[in-house]
C-alpha cells in the first residue's frame, strides 16, 4: 500500500468543509438546509471583470505568463496599494498568487523552517495552524479575549515566554472569524510588540474593503518604513469583488524574498491563470460605487443578526463586528448547562434545524460558534428561527 508523507498524514480535516459537504448531502435528501458556514459573497462577481476575462480569452490571453505575473498587473496593484493602502510600492515588490491562500501558503514556506514557530493570535482563522505546520513550523497561540472584544491587547502577552526560534506573527484585520477591525493604534502597538521582538510580520487584510461603522482599514505596512521592512502583506479580490472562484491574490514584500516566494511559485503552479491577471487588471480601477454596493447589502445583514442575536441574549453573548462578514457568538452558557461541545451543537442544528454554522473549536475557541451572514435576509430570518427555536428546546 502506497505510504502517505507524514505531514500530510497529520493534516485535520476541515470542519468546515465537513459541515458543508453534509449540508449538500441533506440538500440531496430534499431538505431545505441553510448555510451560515461558508465564507464567501453571495453576490456575482462585478460584469466589468467578467467581460475583461471573456475579452482577454478571445484575444488568446491563454498562454504561460511570468511566474511573479504580468507586468502590467503588478504595477497596477503597485499603484492600487500606494493610492489606497497609503504605502509606496515598487511592482517588484508584488507577486501573483493563486489566491490570498496561497500567497500565505508560499510566504510561510519561505519563511519558516522546522524548528521555528509562528505566533497567532486566537481565535483565528482554520487554515493558518496547518498552513504553518505543512512548512515544519509549529504554532504558537496569543489569545484574545471576549470581554477585550476580541482585540489584540499586547499588556497581556507581556508577561507570556515568547521562544527563541519564533520567527513571525499572523496579522488579520478585519478579522476571520471575529468580524473586528483592528484601530490604527492597536496595530501601531501590536507591531512595536513584534519588533521588539525581532519577529516578522505577515498581514492577512483579504477583508480589507469590508468594514462598516465608518471606520478604515490601516495596513501595517503604512506604519512607517520599518513597519514595512517587517512585514509581508497578503491580499487579494476574492472576498471584496466576489471572486473567490477566480483564485487570485498577492503578495507584498521586499524584492529579495518576493524574488524567491516567485521562484517557489515557478516550481509548483507556475503562475496564476493568464486570463484571471488580465482580469484583474479591471478590478484595480472598478469605480468605488461597485465594490460599495456589496458591503451595504452585507452591513443591512450585519444589523438583521446583531438584532436577532440581541433578543436571544439569555442564551448567547458576542462582540460586535465591525468588519467581514462574520460573528462570533459565544455559547459557553448553553453548551455548559447542556453538556454539549460546540462541535456537537453545529452537527445536530444541522441535523435537526438544517442550519449550518462553524464549531468555535476549529478557530481555537471552544464553546462559541461562527456564522457567516454572507447570505439574503430571507435565509438569515429562516436560520435564526430556527436557531432559536433550538436553543429554547
């Protein structure tokens, strides 16, 4: 029998993806499941960048490109993060990648060796810690806390032992899956933290246009430039133009290390598809009004569940999101008084009530679930009915 590679072998499976494939599997049965699970837009991506594909596949735009992607694209996200990232970039300085994903993927491959580490800040994202262990790196966890709202509060990790073979910290704001849009003087202390502490700096800011309540994103790297020279800023279209599909992202980082994430890329997937880059070239100058539109429909979601949440209070408490697409609810209440882990209350709401939401536990926080509003408010009326319905059992 033909042996697995070790690494692989001790890669978890997704709940996620294992919440969504018994989702469809219920689907199949003919029932009517709802599905606050995934983290993707509901919208179409915008006709202009469609058209631009189409345009660019017809002009045969198919063939191989440069592995750090076209010229003419990295110079327009060069311009794009300049003008509204508030940071100069040098189109060297960009590289193309198969999505934000991946970007952080090759960028912990290049950065990492086994025996070093990466610190998180938890709750965070699922695919960090494997992402971070497929390199031989292992994963440290800061947490965060609900009653700081989820924020970085470095006064608490003073008093924590940060190894030696640390090499780096995980940045994301807005963040996945706590909706919270770190402040510009949080991220000016969370990165003085980390530069005293020699540690490099990836920002995760794929959520970047999503962000409601007036505030503004900050990017680290317009800190100033020795919070440049320390961070690599990882990004993309998926989530604030509905193209999570397309598989397209970047990457921001001085030319010697983006200079070798390219030569990793060139080894493995070559480059990101031809047609995608041209495309993308279009989202870079879509008009403001377009990606605008998407995040009102999500805001008007937004405040449908904070309010459908504030009246199941009882049962639940959460930290208001002020970006993303998601909240973060903690249950420890319920789940407590019923001897229930949050991973069993996702597998029989699905079951029972045909509602889809993530266990806290996959993001390193037990006892609370993820939901993604990342869908109509007829469907989020249904689910919340029936949320409700089964916490009042």
């Amino acid at each position: 029998m033909l042996k697995i590679a070790n690494r692989v072998k001790a890669l978890k499976s997704s709940s996620i993806m294992a919440i969504s494939a018994r989702a469809a599997e219920l689907k199949s049965e003919g029932h009517e499941v709802i599905s606050l699970a995934a983290g993707e837009p509901d919208f179409n991506t915008p006709e202009l960048i469609q058209a631009a594909a189409t345009k660019a596949m017809k002009d045969g735009i198919t063939k191989y490109t440069p592995a750090t992607g076209f010229q003419s694209l990295r110079e327009a996200i060069a311009k794009k993060i300049s003008v509204e990232n508030g940071f100069p970039v040098d189109p060297e300085e960009v590289l193309i990648t198969s999505g934000a994903k991946h970007g952080l993927y090759l960028a912990l491959q290049c950065l990492v060796d086994p025996g070093e580490a990466i610190l998180i800040p938890t709750p965070a994202w699922v695919s960090y810690s494997p992402m971070i262990e497929l390199a031989g790196a292992s994963v440290i966890p800061l947490p965060l806390y609900e009653e700081d709202g989820y924020r970085p509060n470095v006064e608490r990790w003073k008093g924590m032992a940060i190894p030696p073979n640390a090499k780096g910290i995980i940045i994301n704001s807005p963040n996945n899956p706590t909706g919270v849009v770190y402040s510009r003087e949080e991220l000016i202390k969370l990165t003085g933290w980390a530069l005293q502490r020699n540690l490099w700096i990836i920002s995760d800011e794929i959520y970047e246009k999503i962000i409601y309540d007036n505030l503004t994103h900050t990017s680290i790297s317009a800190l100033g430039p020795e919070a440049k020279k320390a961070t690599i800023t990882v990004s993309g279209f998926s989530k604030s133009y509905a193209m999570t599909g397309w598989r397209f992202g970047w990457v921001i980082a001085d030319r010697p290390f983006i200079a070798k994430m390219a030569s990793l890329q060139s080894q493995s997937n070559s480059h990101v598809t031809s047609f995608v880059q041209w495309a993308a070239i279009t989202a870079c100058t879509l008009p403001p009004e377009i990606g605008n539109f998407m995040v009102a429909e999500f805001d008007k979601r937004r405040r449908y569940c904070m309010d459908r949440l504030d009246k199941m209070g009882a049962h639940l408490s959460y930290s208001r999101p002020t970006g993303a697409f998601y909240i973060f609810i903690n249950l420890s209440k319920w789940l407590i008084q019923k001897k229930m882990t949050d991973l069993e209350f996702c597998k029989e709401l699905l079951n029972k009530e045909y509602v889809g939401v993530v266990p806290g536990s996959s993001f390193g926080k037990e006892h609370s679930i993820r939901i993604s509003y990342a869908t109509n408010i007829d469907n989020l009326k249904k689910a919340f009915d029936r949320i409700e319905a089964y916490l009042n059992r």
